[in-house]
C-alpha cells in the first residue's frame, strides 16, 4: 500500500471517530453503534 494512500485512509479514521465521539449516546444508538464500536467501526469505514 503506498504512502499516500496509508496516510489518507488513517486521516478518514481519525475525521470518523471525531465525528462519531461527538455525537451523544441517544444519537449512537439510533446508527445502532455503542460507544465502544466507535474505533472498529471507524477501522473498518477507513477502508
């Protein structure tokens, strides 16, 4: 995997769990996502 492309995947991590840790409990629930998914969930949408 090249560089740029490792860099710009880890980037789309870090901008989804932001995202997602900004959101509140109720607004989680209702993507059906816990707040301890939020990592695995961001990993796999980095993809």
């Amino acid at each position: 995997m090249s560089m740029a492309r490792s860099f710009n995947n880890w980037m789309k991590y870090r901008q989804t769990v932001g995202e997602l840790n900004r959101m509140n409990s109720r607004e989680l629930a209702d993507l059906g996502i816990n707040r301890e998914d939020i990592r695995n969930v961001a990993r796999k949408a980095s993809k």
